[in-house]
C-alpha cells in the first residue's frame, strides 16, 4: 500500500464522484501499465515468451447481460516511451 497511498489519494481528489470499484479499477490499470513496463525488458529479450503479464477482469460484470465496453486505454497495448 505504501508505493500507491499518495496515488490512490491524487485518484480520489481528480474524481470525488467515482465509487470505490471505480477508484480501484483505475489503480489496477496504472499498478498494470507499471509492470508491464518493469517487464518490458524480459519480455523484449525473450522474444515474448516471457515477460507477459495478466490481469483480472472485473468479476462484478459476471452477470451483466450487457456490459459497457472496456475503456479505450485498457485496449491499446503498452509500448516503451523511449529507447
């Protein structure tokens, strides 16, 4: 928890309407942007056969008839910012 308190708090300050499952969901997709890229270099140099990293899909959406489309961000795949 210490590595994300202040982040959580800036998440909860930039939007003061968003639920508790929306704060959280926003903390894992940045906590999941940070691996990936800690194992970027892996999996560059094992020619992506290792390296991945997966995460959890919301189980709270198990029974939705009709879910809402995942957010446009979790679609576009990670890629270094610099070289």
């Amino acid at each position: 928890m210490h590595l994300w308190k202040d982040r959580i708090y800036q998440i909860i300050a930039e939007n003061p309407t968003w639920s508790e499952t929306e704060i959280t969901w926003q903390l894992i997709e940045e906590m999941g942007i940070k691996g990936a890229s800690l194992l970027y270099p892996v999996f560059e140099r094992e020619g992506g056969k290792k390296g991945r990293l997966s995460i959890q899909t919301n189980p709270a959406l198990y029974r939705t008839p009709k879910p809402s489309p995942p957010r446009p961000s979790i679609l576009i795949p990670w890629r270094p910012t610099s070289r």
